[in-house]
C-alpha cells in the first residue's frame, strides 16, 4: 500500500513517508479542537455524545483506548474499530473478527468521516479521531490531546476514579511524553521508514539510547513517573508491547528485543497483566496491520508466525512498593 492521504478532498496514494533525505516525514495533525469538563470550550464532556474512532494496530490510536478502559468510559463515550488490514483507500470499517463498523455516521471508510467533517480537507486520514455527534464533527484527532481529555476533562463521569494526571506530577508527566516520544514512540517509525542508510542510523542509534536510559530508570522505580501509573506509562506500553513482535523485524530495530532488557521486559508484563491493558490488546490485528498493510516495506505481505511471547509469564515489579493511596485496588478501579 502507498502512502495515501486527502487532497482538496480526493483521495490520493502519492503521499510520501520520507524526504529528500531519506528521514521520515510527520505531517501534523489538523484538528485540535477540545473537550472540556464544564463545556467552556464549546464541546461539553457528556455520556453519548462522543464517538472514538480507533484501529487495534495502531499504537496512537491504542492510546485513546486505553485511557478509555482504564477510566471505565465504556458507557460514556462509544467507539467503532476499523479493519486491521489498511488497503488503498485507507482504513476501512468491515465486520472482521475484532473490528466494530461504524454505527454513527455508517461509513465505508475512515475517509468519509474527514470529508463529511470538512469537505476539502487536505492531510492524512489516522486514528486516533474523536467526534462529536452532535456538531457532526471531528473534535480532535491527536492521540495525545485525547488521552488527556478522556483522562481530566471525562474523569467525573468515569467509573473507575483513577487520576493518570495527579497534579503533583504534572510536569514530570508532560516532560516525559516529550522525552519518549521522538526517539522510541516516533523512533520506531523513523527506523522503519527510512529511505538512507543515514536516516536508519540516527533513529535506531536514538532508539535504543532511549530505550537503554529508561531500563536504567525502571530499575529503581515501577514506572516512569515514579510508583504511580500515569499516561506516560500508557504512552511507552504501546510502544513496547509492539516492539518484539513487529519493530524488532518490520522495521529493523533489531539491536536488542524488549525481552532482552531485564527492567522494561518485566515492567511490560506488569503493565500488560493489568485486565485494563490486556482488553485492549490485539496482536493478531497488529501483526496483519503492519505486515499486511505496508507493502514498501513487506512487499510480499507475509505475516511472520512468531515471535512466541508470553506476556502473562510472572513479572518481579512488585518489589518496588507503591505509596498507600496507590496501591492497586481492581474493585475500585484504581491501580
């Protein structure tokens, strides 16, 4: 599959991952608009009006997701899941195993949605999106900005009262997001879609320099932030829970495997055992997505039978003790 975007409107598969130089191109996301709490953005957070667009394949998109299972947002904000295999004309609603068609606006593809929001739209067609089925709209389509918003801006109308955000880790949180993201979550990426031996060499040489600082981090801390989860967790756990079964051969990041690293393999366990994270997981869409849908790279679309990893195999980061009001409690929805 080509690179495909809109233009004007029309759908086209001249788009190009990479520049001149070989690096990978990120084209920003268009819609930043925001949900908030008390409605003084313009967009109120109330249960039923939102509708979440995501793909299972999709590390951004996962994000979205997870936030929404680990606040209990299933009742509040509905979603639908594309096919896991992106074709020509993008992502595509379809009623494979594991996909959810589109029940709100009843679209073919993920495309349509982006027209009906603006018609001449211009830019690429990605999950995560959030609409608003009441403006007949896209709120927002940064996975980032959508964390959040599901995170604070829904939290009153959560099930589970647990705060990914607590306000005496703002910056700590927001600091570490920008520091994992251009060398692991985009360093993946700017690996995977280099077309220059240069390129492929600075990312995977940032890459696995990012990922050998946070083993040392991690052991002597549960996570990121410290002994409580927050979205920074939820940011790197995307990342990683990809990394062996796609990363480490689709997109040469091969140095090393997450399994390889003591802290950041058993951390990953811990995190993934969680009922929370694991609902949300899908390898068989993730490898039929990447394998599948990125004939540039995998022209034959052979999807591999391994790696065998058992992500459910006992981990050790219950050594580390978290503070009281952290304690994991799944009756209550706390971690």
């Amino acid at each position: 599959m080509a690179s495909g975007m809109m233009i004007k409107g029309k759908w086209t598969t001249a788009g190009n991952r990479s520049d001149s130089s070989g690096k990978f191109n990120e084209i920003p996301t268009t819609f930043r608009d925001r949900v908030t709490a008390d409605g003084s953005s313009g967009f109120k957070a109330e249960p039923g009006r939102y509708h979440l667009y995501v793909a299972l394949a999709c590390p951004w998109a996962h994000r979205s997701l997870l936030i929404r299972e680990i606040k209990g947002l299933n009742d509040v904000i509905s979603i639908s899941i594309v096919d896991p295999i992106m074709g020509d004309m993008g992502w595509e609603f379809s009623e494979a195993p594991g996909a959810i068609p589109d029940s709100v606006n009843h679209a073919r593809y993920l495309q349509d949605i982006y027209i009906k929001a603006v018609p001449e739209y211009t830019g690429r067609v990605t999950v995560p999106v959030l609409w608003d089925k009441q403006t007949q709209n896209i709120i927002n389509n940064e996975s980032r900005e959508i964390m959040r918003m599901l995170d604070v801006e829904f939290a009153e109308l959560a099930a589970k009262k647990i705060d990914l955000y607590p306000s005496h880790l703002h910056q700590k949180i927001d600091q570490t997001i920008d520091t994992i993201y251009l060398p692991i979550n985009a360093g993946v990426y700017r690996a995977g879609f280099a077309t220059s031996q240069a390129a492929y060499d600075e990312a995977v040489t940032e890459l696995f320099e990012g990922l050998d600082h946070w083993e040392t981090v991690l052991s002597q801390q549960r996570y990121l932030c410290g002994n409580q989860l927050t979205e920074a967790d939820v940011c790197m756990f995307t990342t990683l829970y990809r990394f062996d079964p796609v990363y480490n051969s689709h997109f040469k990041c091969n140095l090393r495997r997450i399994i390889d690293y003591p802290n950041l393999w058993n951390y990953l366990k811990d995190l993934y055992q969680h009922p929370e994270f694991k609902a949300t997981c899908n390898l068989d869409h993730i490898k039929r997505g990447y394998y599948r849908s990125m004939t540039d790279i995998n022209p034959n679309r052979i999807v591999p039978k391994g790696p065998i990893i058992d992500f459910n195999e006992p981990h050790n980061r219950n050594s580390f003790h978290d503070a009281p009001k952290d304690r994991v409690d799944h009756a209550k929805g706390t971690f």
